[in-house]
C-alpha cells in the first residue's frame, strides 16, 4: 500500500467526479464569449478559464495484498481544497510544481497568489501540508513578495528546501535557498553569500547536503552544498547537466551535452571534491557519425562598464583557414537568460549555421545568468545599451582575433529579447547585411500594453507607459522610434499564440521594410507560441532561415550589383522561390562572377526573370 500523488484540472469545486458534467454544460452553451475582468486573462499561449490543476493524493494498494483490490473512485483527496476561497473563477488557484515526503505524509506545493495583480506580481508562494487534507495548508513563504520554486524534501521527511527570489516583481532576481524545519517549525536561509542562481536542488541521502544545478560561465553545473556551513563544492565542469536524481547514497544520475555531444545519461561520484562523471548511455551515437559538430572556441573581451565579457564562437563545416568565412552572432533571449554550452534541438544550436558555412558566434552580453547577479541586474534600464555596446565590442574582438572571418558578411540572428535586439541592430548600425527577428519586440510602449506579464517590462524598463515620469525611459531604446532609420533586409518569424509578445510586434516591422522597399519577409506559424514546438515547423524554420542569411553571400560580386540584383528579386515575388532553389544547387562556394554571368545563371533557373 502507499499514497499515489497526481495533478488534474478541475472546475471550481474542485472535484475531479464533476470535471464531465461541467464539459457538458459548457459544450451546451449558445455563445462562446469569454468575459474578464482581470488582466490575468491569458499566459504564455493560453487563455484563462475555470479550469485549474490542483494536486491530489489517493491511497493505493496492489490487487491481491491485504486489503487490496481494485480502487473505487471517489476516495482522492484535493490537497488545495482548504486554500481560501477565490471570487473570480477564472483566477484560483493553480498549481506550478510540488514534492512529496518519501512516507507519502506531507506535500509541499508552489502555486501564483491569485488576485487582482496577478499580472505585475511575482508572488509565487509555497505552501505545507499533510497529505490525508486534514489540516490547513501552512504557508511558508508569507514574509516573501517574490517568486518560490523548487521545494525538495529530505529523505527523512524532516526538511523541505526550496529556492526563494526575494525582490518583488523581478522574475530574474537571484534564488536564494531556504530550508525549514517540518518538526520545530523554524526555516533558516544558507549560502547568502553565492553571487550564482541556483535553479534545481536535491537533498543527500544522509540530509548533510545540498546537491543543487546553477548557471556559471557558461555551463550548467552540479555544486554541492553543505547545509551546515553553505560550502560549496563543484562536481561537474565544462558542459551542462540538465537534470539530476539521486542513485543510492553516493551517486547522482545526470543528464548531460555540450555543444558536440547530445543529451546522455552520466553517473556523478556525489561526494567527490572534483569533476568526476562516468558515461551511462551512447543514444544517439549512430545517428551523429557522420555530422558535423564543431566544439565551442571560448573568448573574452572588454565590453560595457569595462568589464569582462564572455563569448564563443564554432567554425564553420570543412574549415580552411586560409578562406573568408560570414559570421552569423545568435542572440539569446529572455534577456536575463544564457548561451549554454549545450545541445539544442531548437533554433538556435550554433551548429546549424557552421553547418551553413557561418563561423558561428554567442556572447553572454551583460544581463545574462552565470556571471554573479550583479552582472545579471545591469541591463535593467539598459536593454539597447550595454548589451549593444557588448554585442558590437564583442564582433569587433572576433574580427580583430580570426583573420578568417569576413568583416563585409556580417548577419545577426535573435529571438525574444534576441528579436528585440535584431529590431535595434537595425535602427543602430549598418554593419549586418541580413537580419533575423523571431518573437521579438519592435515597440515598447505598445508592447507593454498588449503582453501578458507586465511586470516583466515594468522592472526591466523602470515604471510604466503611461506615467509622465517613466515615459522616457520606454522611448529611450525603442526601435519603433527609430523606425526611419531602419534600412537592412529582415526576416520576421511569429507564432500565432506568443501571449508574451503578440504577432503585431513582427507585422509592425515587416510593414515597414516593405513599405520602404527594404527586402523583407514574415514567417507565421499559426499552431505555435513563442517557440516553434513541432518538429516539422523547425525544419521549416531553419530552411527559411538559413536561406534568409545565406543568399547574400553565395556570389562574391559587388555590392552594387548585389543590391541590383537583390531589388530584381524583390519586385518580382515568384522569383524568389526560383532564386533559394538556385542558391541550394550552386552552393554557397562559387567563385566571383560578373552581374551578366550571375543573369544567366538566374534565367536558367527562373524562367519569370527572362
């Protein structure tokens, strides 16, 4: 026998036995209007309805041991049925994560406060409770207005931890680590002194440590914490271990890659005093003999505030170093996220564009994790500021550092934050040939109004809009106020359900290129959010973008010619298709060729030219 915990959508009664009655009555309506009265009307890619998850237990035991049989239904138990009740049913409570004891007695579960400023708070609380609903959910995080997450149990059930942000309506503030005493009651906070974020943690078995996973230059390591003194210890180095779980009381299972390896299972020692990770699995070795993986050059250079600056760069595919070679700088998100040395199956694995032929570059300009949070909380009030001035010092150092790479073909790629920034690179300099902005913010006044979390934008900028005092400091790195000076060939890339930063932040750009007859081009997916989920949709994606930053740098002609020809292409539309498939047959290492040979190398491919 044991104690079975699931999550499960229910209405507001929060009985899973009426969940199909409720369906009914709203299939039988005779309307489909959706009326809010609170700004908490969608998230991410979701519109709110009185659907919620809430976390059940339900006592279980094998068919045929004592007391066994088949379960009747009826007999769950909904931990978060004590909350205090909620007026608005579109609000409630929802549950975000949780952990359970090993004994199956106590929950710990973190759920958004619901209220009228859901959508500017980040209070994120967790709560305490036992797990046959007979006492009140205890909360322990009432002295705390941010974000808690995380929450682990010892294994004697005696402890739980979890990871608390502290500041108030800053989604990015550091995690600190709490732990309280389940038996006396009292909770005490460790390692305030650590300048990283962890953002996942495990107890010990014998409950001395904490094994927890942080961003640090770069990487995704483990580090143990000693729960008495806050020591820490690193066990994993270069690379990044994306999970871990405990393997009997001296070992952890991890999962791990880098830039040239897939995600694999490894086996950490966990109380080793070095980097120690024996290899488990090999899944995806067959299917990568034969692909090209360039591993990651690591740099540094001098960038905003003077300070150091981390980056890396991958060579492209049959590197020669006595040839030129585009660059393509990818430019991560969130903005206080991180290039990672790791693996993606996204859109933005470096290795797809040295593949393409790109020497491939990432910079962790200065808002990025991993670096002390100073670093991180330096771009609030600065998002065209210091990390521009690090984007552009840091392709200056690459330039100045690889004779190889070619200062004239130059294209800058981003999505989110990354978008938002290509949008600006184009307001602010010439120097990139091609741009590729995937989600991203084009006007921050409108922006602001039209995003689901608004205190996002209210912390990263310093205010709101439509206060006199604080409208200034939305114009000040606004790309949509620089609009005139936008002069570089886009593509544009949405998802239909980006609640985050909705489509008219794509159309509004794209309207104007073309309007200005500036080559441009909008990619619209209507099944995806703000990142491209489906398989198909990003093979779709990077042939769209690959072709998109390729296609000037195929031919080495003039400029001036290019430009001709570019402006043929873009005022006739079916042509262009002709064009991409004569760009995949002829490579992207012709040698150079005159306008009139590049002519009738086109008219053989696209008839509509001749």
């Amino acid at each position: 026998t044991g104690t079975l915990f699931f999550t499960a959508d229910v209405y507001s009664d929060g009985n899973i036995s009426s969940v199909v009655e409720h369906r009914e009555r709203e299939r039988s309506r005779k309307d489909t209007a959706q009326v809010f009265d609170n700004l908490w009307a969608r998230h991410w890619n979701k519109w709110m309805t009185p659907v919620k998850s809430n976390l059940f237990a339900v006592n279980v035991s094998v068919a045929g041991s004592a007391g066994g049989g088949q379960q009747e239904p009826g007999n769950e138990v909904n931990l978060m049925q004590k909350l205090a009740p909620v007026r608005d049913p579109l609000l409630r409570w929802d549950i975000e994560s949780y952990a359970v004891t090993a004994d199956g007695r106590r929950a710990a579960f973190v759920v958004r406060n619901p209220g009228p400023d859901m959508a500017w708070s980040t209070n994120v609380d967790l709560y305490l409770t036992s797990c046959d609903g007979s006492g009140q959910p205890e909360l322990l995080t009432g002295a705390s207005n941010g974000a808690a997450s995380a929450p682990a149990f010892s294994a004697d059930g005696t402890a739980v931890a979890w990871l608390q942000m502290e500041t108030p309506g800053y989604e990015s503030d550091i995690r600190r680590i709490f732990i309280h005493n389940v038996t006396t009651g009292e909770t005490r906070t460790i390692a305030r002194d650590w300048i990283l974020s962890p953002h996942f943690m495990i107890w010990s078995a014998d409950a001395s440590t904490l094994h927890a996973l942080v961003q640090d230059k770069g990487d995704n390591r483990v580090v143990n914490i000693d729960v008495a003194t806050g020591k820490r210890t690193e066990l994993t180095g270069a690379g990044s271990v994306n999970s871990i779980a405990r393997l009997g009381a001296d070992k952890l299972l991890s999962v791990y890659t880098n830039v040239t390896e897939t995600a694999d299972i490894y086996a950490v020692d966990a109380g080793s005093t070095e980097a120690s990770m024996r290899r488990l699995t090999r899944v995806n070795q067959d299917k990568l003999q034969d692909i090209y993986l360039g591993a990651a050059e690591d740099f540094w250079f001098a960038g905003a505030r003077g300070e150091q600056v981390h980056g890396w760069l991958v060579r492209p595919y049959d590197f020669n170093a006595t040839q030129k070679y585009p660059l393509a700088l990818l430019i991560h998100g969130g903005p206080q996220q991180a290039n990672s040395h790791s693996f993606s199956f996204a859109q933005w694995n470096p290795n797809m564009y040295a593949s393409a032929g790109f020497v491939t570059v990432q910079i962790n300009f200065h808002g990025s994790a991993g670096y002390g949070q100073n670093f991180t909380d330096s771009i609030q009030g600065q998002w065209g500021g210091y990390p521009y001035e690090d984007l552009m010092a840091g392709v200056d150092h690459v330039l100045s550092s690889y004779k190889f790479v070619d200062p004239r073909r130059l294209v800058a790629l981003g999505g989110s934050f990354g978008g938002y920034m290509a949008n600006w690179l184009n307001a602010k300099t010439d120097r990139f040939a091609a741009l590729v902005a995937h989600d991203g913010q084009f006007d921050m006044v409108s922006g602001y109004y039209a995003t689901d979390e608004l205190w996002f934008i209210e912390h990263d900028v310093g205010g709101v809009p439509f206060a006199a005092k604080d409208r200034p400091k939305f114009e000040r790195f606004n790309p949509e106020r620089l609009a005139a000076q936008f002069k570089t060939p886009t593509l544009f890339v949405h998802g239909a359900s980006d609640f985050r930063l909705s489509l008219e932040q794509s159309l509004a750009p794209w309207a104007l290129l073309r309007r200005r007859g500036i080559p441009a081009r909008l990619v619209y997916f209507d099944n995806e959010d703000h990142w491209i989920n489906h398989a198909g949709n990003s093979v779709r994606w990077y042939s769209e973008v690959l072709g998109w930053i390729s296609h000037r740098f195929i031919i080495n002609v003039p400029e001036e010619e290019l430009q001709e020809i570019e402006r043929i292409c873009f005022q006739i539309e079916q042509a262009h298709w002709f064009y991409e498939d004569f760009i995949r047959e002829e490579n992207r290492a012709l040698p150079s060729m005159t306008l009139k040979t590049f002519a009738g190398r086109m008219f053989k491919h696209c008839p509509l030219l001749s």
